[in-house]
C-alpha cells in the first residue's frame, strides 16, 4: 500500500481474534521511503517470523533493495 508517500510500501497481517473477526497489524519499513516498494515480496513461516522486501530501497546505491525480518514478540 501507500504510506503517504508514493510507493513506499506496507504489509498487513490479519490475526483470528477468537470471535469470528480479526485484528490487524501494519508493518512498515523503520527507513522506509518514496519508491521503495516496500511489501513487494514477502513470506511468514510456520513460527511467525515474517520477511518482506523493498525492491528498490536505496540504502546501499540506487535500487539495491532491503530485507527486513519481524519476529514475534518474545522470539528475540
């Protein structure tokens, strides 16, 4: 999605509240910024720990991309 700025990117995570809904939680890149699409490839394994990709995040020269790694609160 877009944060505010043009393609910096969001993921959602929908989690089963027990009643029949859902609560969600949005994540965002800690750096993130205009054209990074942050959320454009991401994956969430049987443990919670969640990856997302921001293709072209500039960190490291232009378009040279970023991974981040969530991890569920006391997994360190």
């Amino acid at each position: 999605t877009d944060d505010g700025a043009s393609n910096e990117g969001s993921i959602y995570i929908f989690t089963p509240n027990g009643n029949g809904g859902y609560t969600e939680t949005k994540l965002t890149a800690s750096d993130g910024a205009a054209g990074d699409y942050f959320g454009y490839a991401s994956d969430i394994n049987e443990s919670g720990v969640i990856v997302s990709g921001a293709l072209f995040d500039d960190d490291l020269g232009a378009n040279s991309g970023s991974l981040y790694v969530y991890t569920p609160d006391g997994m360190g």
